[in-house]
C-alpha cells in the first residue's frame, strides 16, 4: 500500500467523522526536534528543497494531516508538546506538566516570552483558545470530546478530560496540540496566510499554492538552533516517478518513496532511509461468530493465523522489505513482547487438526471486502489461497466510490485484510484497532480482559502502564483477533551530499519530521 493512498484513507475517514487513528493517527505536526541546537555540518544551508507526494490541505491547524504533508503546518506553528517515535514527550510551547487526579487534569506550564509572528503574546489565554477550537475541530471531536480548557493565569493552562486519558500528552504532540493565533483563527481565513509561532514563517508572495510553498526562518523562534536551514522550500510532485527524477536530477532534496525505487536511488548516489510504521495482515473483525459462526471459536482463528507463510510472505510478495511478526504493536513500543516467539507457525496440518476439533472440518464460506487503488492486489488472492487450504471459501467483494470506506468499517464483513499503522505509542494503536471504540474494531466486540488491562493503562504512567500493555497484547495474541503477516518498510529517499539524516522521530513513520533535518 502506497503512502499516498494511505493518506487518502485518513482523509476519507476525517471527511466522514471516523475515529482518526484509522491508519496512523489522524494528525502529525509535532515538531520533530527534541534539542536547543542541531549539527550544521558543512552542507550548503540556504534552502532545504523537499517533495511533496501531495498537496498541503490548507493552513487550518484542526485539519492537519499526517506525513510529508505536514511539513508545512510543522514549518508555522509550535505543538504544546514535542514527541520522538515513540511518544516520549519533551518541551515545546509547554515547558513541564502535571498529570494528576487519576490523569484526567493535565496541567502545563508555558514557556515565557513566546510570541506568534504578528507579534501577539503566545500566553495561556491564547493556547487555551487555540486549545478550544482544536476540541471542536473534527478531530477533536474524535481524540478530545468533553475535554474543557481553562487558563488561571498567564503561564498556565489547565485541560480536563471526563475520563482518564494517560496519552492525553501524545496528542498534544500531533495536529491536536498545534496552537495557531486567536486572533487568526478568529479572522476565519485560514487558508491565507498562517499565523503561528513556529520555526518558520510562510512566505505567501514567493509561493504558488498547489505547486509550491516557501517558508523563512523565524529567527525569534525558542529552539531556532535546531532548525539549520534558513529556507524551506515545498514543492508538490504527486507523481512517484516525477519525484524520483527530481531526486536524481538534484532538484529536491528528499521526498517519500517505496521499495521499486530503490535500485534507482542507490544508482543515483541516493540514500533511502527505511521507516517502520506498518504492519500487514487480517483482522478478524467477527470474532464472537454473530456473521460466520465459525470465527467465535478461538480454535478457528488459530488455525487462520496458521496458514500464512510469513517468510515467504515477507520475500516474495513485498520484495524482502519486511519482517515476520506475530505482533501488531510496533517494535520497541510500550506494548512489543520482546523475543516473543510466534505462538502459530506456518503449518497447515495443525491448523487442519484445529479445524476439526472446533467441528468445522469442511470449512466454510464468507465474505472479505477489497478496495481497489490501494495496492492490495498482490495480496488478496495470498489471502484467499490461505483460507481455501482450511476449505474456507472466500467472496471477494469489491468496495468502490465515496463510501467504500465507510462500507468496509461497517461491521458487516467478518474479515478484513489491510495494511495498518501502528504508532510508536502503542496506547494510539490500542485506541485504534481493539477497543470497543476503535474504528478497526468494526463489530464493536467488549472483552472484560481487555476492559481491565485498559482501565490500568488510562489511570496509569510509567512501568505500570506499559506491563498492562504487553498483557493486553498477549490476551490479544493468546484469543487471535489479528492474523499478523509482516511488519512493513516504507521508504524516504534522500540526497545524503545535501542534507544529513539520521533518523525519522515521526510518531507515524510516514516521514521524518522537519527537525530530523540538518
């Protein structure tokens, strides 16, 4: 699945008011930068020229979209907080905080001085009404409803939430937490000119919108030291080979990419950095058996895991950028099971034997749904191959036009294949994909282990939080609700004779993050 077309899919979900984790988290423009200063080295600093596999989707700070498309809104304005790949908070606009009464009242403490850049204070009265129109954005409605924002004095706002929300801090990393101007945001025309208090500042007159976006440095800003580059130059190439050849023919700096472009890179004297934010495989959405009775029987869902061989899966089909895994948490994640050994290898006979014993020697039949134009092509017939060694027979029932989406999360099919993010704070992916709430949990499915274990993990900071994590994975992995395959690469292709980059603290892992840069 395409980059691209993962962020269509959370466009289509925020466009229909869905829970915004769907993929990997509705929104993304945490500052990537952690430090007071970053490496200058000896590259040419002047201007950072990136693509864009798509264009911005305005200046609204309640519509940010996750991946290189936030470069943008990163680029204008400061979140409360900054986060690393894994959700670690440091300061950004907050310069400390205190979770208390059983983490539903966040307290922060700002920095002073701050300023957005028409020159207006940046203070608590200001963060708690850019607070207030990011809980009523549609966003918000999904990660913040019944929060209230209050601010007491200058240097402190307080948020509240009705019930305990431990990751409450994790999405005032993303697009939640990114604070405009009141007074812009008052003004209604937010697809002008932004006006925030970030590392840079948009340069409207030097810019074509759709096309191209030039951002100045702020030089006022808190951590301008970790920002080297005195311009930041957007330009949207939406067309894969399009950003290539710009790559190669040095007219960008960096742009998303995939695994066919590899060979192509390497030639070039191009580098790709490899990103791990996916994970592929089924979910079984039907699991107490209300469609196919079937699927209600652990034993049953064992044997689905059983019959996919992941190696193979992993070399094969998605060219050897991929690793087997029995897990949908990401690696290193609060919730990750090291050295986890996978509970149900490839073997067909066992998975045959388990059929059996659950009664359903013969198989039977159901229904999967397929979207097209979001690389799952490759995939399906492995898919249905896999259930027809169990004598499943599978209806293959392909989902297209504006609702498609909305069809597929309806609860009606029992199976469903798709890639899916998996954040770096795995509370999000729990949020997303098990609870009772989570858009991926199509069937609305209560497990009163699950329910416990997440009780701990919202009231919870710290080592208690992350054991009650890797409990609920492996109750998940113990009762079979995922068929995992693969954890999957995505790729960001780079000139490494212009720019350095070590890593990407994306939380998403879609793409690194303008602080990642130097």
């Amino acid at each position: 699945m395409t980059t691209r077309s993962r962020r269509g899919l959370i466009a289509a979900a925020a466009c229909g008011t869905l829970l915004a984790t769907l993929v990997s988290g509705c929104t993304s423009a945490g500052t990537g930068g952690t430090g007071a200063t970053g490496s200058t080295g000896t590259k040419n600093k002047d201007n950072l020229v990136l693509g864009l596999e798509a264009d911005i989707p305005g200046w609204d700070p309640g519509k940010i979209l996750p991946g290189s498309v936030s470069w943008a809104s990163e680029a204008v304005y400061d979140t409360i907080f900054s986060c690393d790949e894994f959700g670690n908070v440091s300061p950004n606009i907050a310069e400390s905080y205190d979770f208390t009464d059983n983490n539903t009242k966040l307290t922060l403490r700002l920095r002073s001085g701050m300023k957005f850049s028409d020159g207006t204070p940046l203070d608590g009265p200001a963060v708690k009404k850019a607070l207030e129109y990011q809980v009523n954005a549609p966003g918000g409605k999904s990660f913040l409803p019944g929060v209230k924002v209050s601010s007491p004095d200058a240097s402190t706002v307080v948020v509240t939430t009705p019930q305990p929300k431990s990751y409450l801090t994790t999405f005032l990393c993303l697009g939640s937490g990114a604070i405009a101007s009141p007074k812009y945001l008052a003004a209604g025309k937010l697809d002008q000119a932004p006006v925030g208090s970030g590392p840079y500042v948009y340069d409207k007159a030097a810019s074509t919108p759709g096309s191209v976006y030039v951002l100045t440095k702020n030089p006022e800003h808190w951590n301008a030291g970790h920002y080297p580059y005195k311009k930041i130059t957007l330009k949207v190439l939406a067309d894969r080979t399009a950003r290539v050849n710009a790559l190669k023919t040095g007219q960008i700096s960096g742009a998303i990419t995939d695994a066919t472009t590899l060979n192509q890179l390497k030639s070039s004297g191009l580098e790709p950095l490899v990103q791990h934010g996916q994970w592929a495989g089924l979910l079984i959405e039907d699991r107490k058996g209300k469609i196919v009775p079937a699927l209600g029987d652990v034993r049953v869902r064992k044997a689905i895991n059983m019959v996919f061989d992941k190696a193979a899966i992993a070399q094969k089909l998605y060219q050897g950028q991929a690793e087997p895994t029995s897990q949908i948490f990401r690696k290193q994640s609060a919730a990750w099971i090291p050295d986890l050994k996978d509970p149900y290898p490839y073997d067909i006979e066992a998975a045959k034997k388990l059929m059996a014993e659950a009664g359903y020697a013969d198989g039977f039949s159901l229904e999967i749904p397929y979207l097209a134009n979001f690389g799952l092509d490759a995939a399906m017939p492995i898919v249905i191959q896999g259930l027809k060694e169990l004598g499943i027979d599978v209806k293959q029932v392909t989902l297209s036009g504006s609702n498609a989406l909305l069809d597929m999360l309806s609860g009606k099919y029992p199976i469903i294949f798709w890639p899916l993010g998996n954040h770096g704070d795995s509370r999000l992916s729990i949020d997303g994909t098990v609870l009772p709430t989570s858009v991926w949990n199509t069937q609305k499915i209560t497990d009163p282990t699950v329910d416990r274990l997440w009780k701990t993990v919202l009231t919870r900071q710290g080592a208690e939080a992350a054991t009650a994590q890797k409990e609920l994975n492996q109750h998940v992995i113990d009762q079979a609700w995922f068929a995992p395959w693969v954890y999957m690469n995505s790729f960001f292709g780079y000139d490494p004779k212009k720019l350095d980059l070590e890593k990407s603290t994306d939380l998403n892992q879609l793409a690194p993050k303008l602080g990642d840069f130097q």
